[in-house]
C-alpha cells in the first residue's frame, strides 16, 4: 500500500491542456445546438467499432490516459448507446456490423452526434467498398465530424469531439437547472 | 523420426510438383499431397508434437482448388498442399487431430467454397451480407446489393437443464473493444458453457489483397490486425523477398526488430494496466498508460509514427533511425523499464489482486496441448513455443532472446509471462541500439514473377503470425493468406471460462487479448 501512494505522489498531476476544436474537421452544417443547451460540455460517448483493423481503438483508449486525462474535461465512455450524447464510430462499416451499427445509432437518444474517426471511417481507407465493406460511416449512417489519420493520434481525435460539441458557445458552458 | 520422413519427402519433391524449399520464412517446405496423406499428414504431426499453424485454400493460375496448411515441428514447417479435382468440393476434414482446424476448415468453406468432411458444417465468416452460392475469393462478380440489410439465425448449440439461461453478449460490448458476439450458458453466476460467434468485422481482406500489387500489400498486411502492424507487415515483406530473392542490408533487419520489440514492449504495458484495471485496480491502469504513452511518444519521435504502421516496407524500413532518436529509445526504456520494476512489485504484492489473478480462467498444459494453445497464451500454459527462438530469423539469431515460460495457465501467469517479456524486450532493444549496424535501412528490390510462392512467419507479441503469399501476372498479388494466432486461441478461451462465474469473464478475456480483426479477416 505504501508503495502504492509512493507512486502516485511521485507521478503528480501529469495532465495536459488540450486542443482546440477545428472548425475545418466539420463535415456536415446540421449540428444540433440542443446539445449544447442540455448538456453544457458534460458529455457521454458510445465507441463502436464497425469494422476497423483497432488501430485506432488503441488511441481511443489512449484519451483515458492521465496525460490526456478525458474524463477531467467532463468527456466520458458509457456501456450503452441508450446513455450516450455521441457516438465514436473506428472502420470501415464490414457488412456484417451494418445491421448493430444502424441499431446501435436508433437506439441513441436525439439530438445525437456522430464522430467518424480514422481514414476508413471517413472514406473507407485501405479496404474500401467490397463484398464485405459498405465504406466510410456516412454511407450508413450521418457523420458529422470526420478525423482522418490512420490511426489519428489522441490529439486529433480529442479535437474531432471538441469540434463536434463546441459550437461557438459564448462564456462558460454550463448546466441547464432543469431539462 | 516420422516426422523427418515427411521433411524428407517434402525436400525431395521437385519444385514444378509443389515440393521444395519455398522462399520467405527459415525451413519451409512444401509438399503436394493425395488424399489420404493429407490425413496421415495431420495424424503424424499431431503424434509426434507438431502444431497446426495455418489452413486455407487458394486457385492457382490453371483454375485448380488446391487445400493447403502449415504444421510446425522442431524440424521446421511442412505445407502440404491437396489439389482438388473440379469434380471434388469436398477434403478430408482434420479437426479430430487439431481442434483448431474447425473453424479454418468453416471460413474456407465461406470464402473458397470447399469443403471439409468434418461433422461442423455452419457458416463461419459468412453472415447475411452475401449468399451461400457466393464464393468470394472465387467469384468475380458480388450478387446484386440488398435492398434491406438483414441478420441471420446462428444455430448455437443449447444447453439444457434446471435453472439454466442464456446471456447474450455482443456484437457491440460495453467498451472501447473490438466486435463479437458471446453467447453464455449459465446457472446462478457460474458460467456452464460459451459459444463465441465472430466474423463481425470481415471487411473482405483476402480479396483485397489479389487488387493490389505485389509491392504494396505489406500495407493492407500491417492493417490486418493494427496492433500487430509490424508483425504481420514483415510476415509479408518476409515471404515477397524470399520470392524475389532479395538480400537487405543487416542494418534494415535489426531496424524491423527493434520495431517488432517495440510493439511487443507497447502492447505489453497497455495489457498489464487494463487487466489490472478488470481486476479492479484503477491505479494499475493510469500507471500503465502512462508508461506506454511515454513509449508511443518516444517512438513518435525517433521513427515518425506512435504506431509503426508503415515502417516495415519491401526491401528494408521506411525511414532510418538517426542517432538522436536512437539514443532517446535507448533512454526511455530504460526510465520504462526501472518504473516497471516497481509496479512489477506492487502487482505481487498486492492481495486484491492476487485473489482475482490465480486461479482464474485456468487452461492446463494438458488442455493447452490438445487444443493448440499458441503464443503468449500457449507460453502461460507451459506451451515453450516462441518461433524468435526455435526457427529464428535474421537477426533473431544473434539476439539469442530468453522464453518466458509458466505452467499454471491461469491469468496470474498470463500476466507474469508479459512481465517477463517486458524485461526481455527491454533487453533486446538496448542490446539492437547499441550493435545497430552502420549500413543501409533500405535495398531496391524486384518483382517476384508469377506463380512464385512464399511464406513469412514473425513472432507478434501475441504469437506466431502466419502468412502466406502467391504471384500473379503484371505484378499483382495472387494469393496472400495472413493467419493470426487468435484463430487458435479464440476457441480456448471458450474452455477457459467454463466454471468460472460470468463476472470474470471480462479480466480472463482481457488476460488473452485476442484480435478480432485479424481473425474476421
């Protein structure tokens, strides 16, 4: 025990400011301002793999990392899309995840946004459209942000969610008393 | 002795019938079978130690379906090779031998459309996105697209009995985590039976390969499974300059092993904080992912990406390593490494944790034998198979790397063989950047011609990964087969549940880490 508090008080606060959102990364000009509204920069987010060779898995799970450290900006990963603001979708969409992706995005409460991240994920990449492969996310669900990068590092794809969510809002976010 | 003579049959069939030494991977050798001594094949090398590597089926340029595995044995790898008549769909199934073969066997079926003689005749792959008469690495044209995307009904076998139910789990999990469906059978919390149902993220990649040229399918390769990018991307430049009979300077080998050993050190540390974190060890987790993102950084820096995706190219590596990032690599394990010692500590003694590690998700070496465990896995349950130290390559050889070996199969162990590979790794690296070779990173190389075969085979950081590669015309891929070691795997965590209660399953199933991607293909 004692050398476990030893470790964390030699390790510190190691958390990092983080990036600004990007206003060249928005794809589509339908962003709901309700979000905003409700839900101040508290944020719940859904990954779903629809495919993706989870390289990009791998720095999705970096944001959770102390020196990205999510969760302080109010960001987090829930278990259900039925609790989720945005969904993070990695891939190419396989054919065989396109029925659990639609699912997936009717089972998420409106207003919703959708973070499309990786190069298949905005255009299909490497594996394209086949057989087996519907493509980019857009052609089965709609995207409004898309991070390209194969994999994006943590940076850009924290920037893909701050664009998505930080739509020009005046002052301080906040909460909403009562929704 | 039996073995050898199967070596021995295979080294003295000529080339033009399939036999000889086949380019790429150290002792390889091919074999062009009948029948009956494609079963008398597997019967063998399953009684005398051999392990099924790979299985699947490929069309060479005459239009004949020929049915193809690998074994390896101490005295390296046989490939026999089956040809089949246009009359024959069917061949001897070899699942009594290697369990693991079942599936193989169902996704050749799905792809090739041939089939095997074994009893599990259920669509592997192949879920409700293209017709059972539609063969992909066959068939040219794709039936015309679906107006309504639909799901299918998996026959998953019922248990029966008082107080028994159902959890279904999947395809999408509650986490950043990979695609898969986990159908439980349970009483009360104690878990009877799982059956998994994979093929999810099947995004057709075998059939992508045969679109792309010869010269740029290592990238395709190195998206196989990303975490596992440089394993599966010097598989394929491995079997492409065996088939063109390239030489690379010595300084582009010790730059893909230094690569390799990285990813094996990333992939390590990331594992070692999320099983600590299933076990309820938050702390282990934030340390970890720490130290890892200290590793993604430094590599950032010294080779140009956090996840070398792109370094192994035909011929050599992308980039060179220049002496400043060089000396940071060397700098940064090391501060790794001593933080490591500490945390290793803390993991043992910490009770809590002990109590969840030991004894959870046991497979025997008995049971790890039978079925085929590989790899990291396999190593955990007494399997002392790791192809960097029993069939090295270039520059493995040198390096002379320690095994990490446990025999108690359970998920402490698991844990303990990443430890001491840590270590090793760690090893391996100063030793690479200290005796780095002062030539070259990258030689030209040529374009096999067609009909050329090869094979590559890279200890991953999960275990042995398998690929095999053919030429067509103009350049062009023909054939290329990649094989992770989750395909042997993924069926014993199945057996590695059993008895334990549902809310373990998340900890045993992290302790194996296997891909999901690299299996769906």
């Amino acid at each position: 025990m004692l050398k476990t508090l030893r470790q964390i008080c030699r390790t510190g606060i190691i958390t990092e400011p983080p990036p600004l959102g990007d206003d060249t990364l928005r794809v589509a000009d339908a962003l709901q301002s309700q979000i905003l509204e409700v839900l101040g920069r508290a944020l719940c987010i859904r990954a779903i793999d629809a495919g993706s060779c989870n390289g990009c898995e791998l720095e999705i799970h970096a944001l959770n990392n102390p020196l990205y450290n999510i969760e302080g900006l109010g960001i987090r990963f829930v278990a259900s899309p039925r609790h989720a603001d945005l969904l993070l979708i990695t891939g190419p969409v396989a054919k065989n995840m396109e029925v659990a992706l639609r699912r997936t995005y009717d089972a998420t409460p409106d207003p919703k946004l959708v973070v499309a991240i990786g190069d298949c994920g905005c255009t299909g990449g490497i594996f394209g459209e086949s057989y087996a492969s519907c493509g980019r996310v857009s052609n089965v669900i709609p995207v409004d942000v898309a991070v390209r990068g194969c994999p994006p590092n943590p940076h850009q794809i924290l920037s893909g969610i701050l664009t998505a969510i930080s739509r020009a809002v005046p002052g301080p976010a906040s909460f909403r008393s009562s929704v | 002795m039996v073995l050898q003579r199967w070596f021995d049959q295979a080294a003295q069939q000529s080339k033009a019938s399939g036999g000889g030494v086949i380019a790429g991977a150290p002792k390889a050798l091919g074999l062009t079978v009948a029948h009956d001594e494609w079963r008398q094949a597997a019967e063998d090398m399953a009684a005398n130690g051999g392990r099924l590597l790979s299985l699947w089926a490929s069309r060479d340029g005459n239009g004949e379906d020929i049915v193809r595995a690998a074994f390896i044995a101490d005295a390296g790898v046989l490939i026999p090779s089956l040809p089949l008549t246009a009359a024959e769909a069917d061949y001897p199934g070899i699942e009594q031998w290697f369990p693991s073969a079942s599936r193989m066997q169902r996704a050749v079926a799905d792809l090739s459309g041939l089939r095997a003689t074994d009893a599990d005749t259920r669509p592997w792959l192949r879920h409700a996105a293209w017709p059972e008469s539609f063969h992909p690495l066959i068939h040219a044209h794709i039936p015309p697209s679906r107006a309504v995307p639909v799901i299918d009904h998996y026959a998953f076998v019922p248990v029966e009995g008082d107080g028994v139910h159902e959890i279904p789990v999947g395809p999408v999990h509650a986490g950043i985590i990979e695609p898969g469906h986990f159908r439980f059978s349970v009483v009360g919390e104690k878990v009877l039976r799982l059956e998994e149902r994979l093929g999810y993220v099947h995004k057709g990649i075998e059939r992508r390969f045969t679109e792309l040229p010869l010269l740029s399918g290592h990238r395709l390769a190195a998206r196989v499974s990303g975490d596992s990018a440089v394993a599966f991307s010097w598989a394929y430049c491995q079997a492409l300059e065996g088939m063109a009979a390239a030489h690379l300077p010595p300084r582009a080998i010790w730059l893909r092993a230094l690569a390799l050993e990285l990813e094996r050190l990333a992939n390590h540390l990331g594992d070692l904080g999320a099983i600590g974190n299933d076990a309820g060890f938050a702390f282990g987790l934030a340390q970890f992912s720490r130290l890892k993102e200290q590793l993604l950084r430094a590599t950032q820096e010294a080779l140009g990406q956090r996840y070398l995706m792109d370094l192994v190219v035909p011929g050599g590596t992308r980039v060179d390593l220049p002496s400043t990032g060089a000396e940071l690599l060397m700098e940064s394990t090391q501060s790794i490494m001593a933080e490591v010692d500490t945390l290793h500590t803390i993991y043992d003694e910490h009770a809590g944790l002990r109590d969840r590690f030991v004894g959870a998700g046991v497979v025997t070496p008995a049971l790890a034998a039978k079925l085929g465990l590989t790899g990291l896995a396999g190593r955990a349950s007494g399997q002392a198979f790791d192809l960097r130290c029993d069939l090295p390559c270039e520059p493995y050889g040198d390096l002379a790397p320690q095994k990490a070996v446990r025999t108690e199969g359970d998920v402490a162990a698991r844990v303990a063989v990443r430890f001491d590979e840590v270590t090793e790794s760690t090893r391996l690296i100063s030793r690479i950047l200290r005796d780095l070779p002062a030539d070259s990173h990258h030689a030209a190389i040529s374009v096999p011609n067609e009909g050329a075969r090869g094979v590559g085979m890279i200890e991953g950081w999960r275990g042995p990964v398998f690929l095999a590669l053919e030429a067509g015309g103009s350049g062009m891929i023909r054939r290329c087969h990649p094989h992770d070691p989750s395909w042997q795997n993924w069926p014993v965590l199945e057996h590695a549940i059993i008895d334990n209660i549902v809310p373990d399953f998340p900890l045993i199933n992290k302790s194996f880490n296997l891909s999901y991607s690299g299996h769906d293909l």
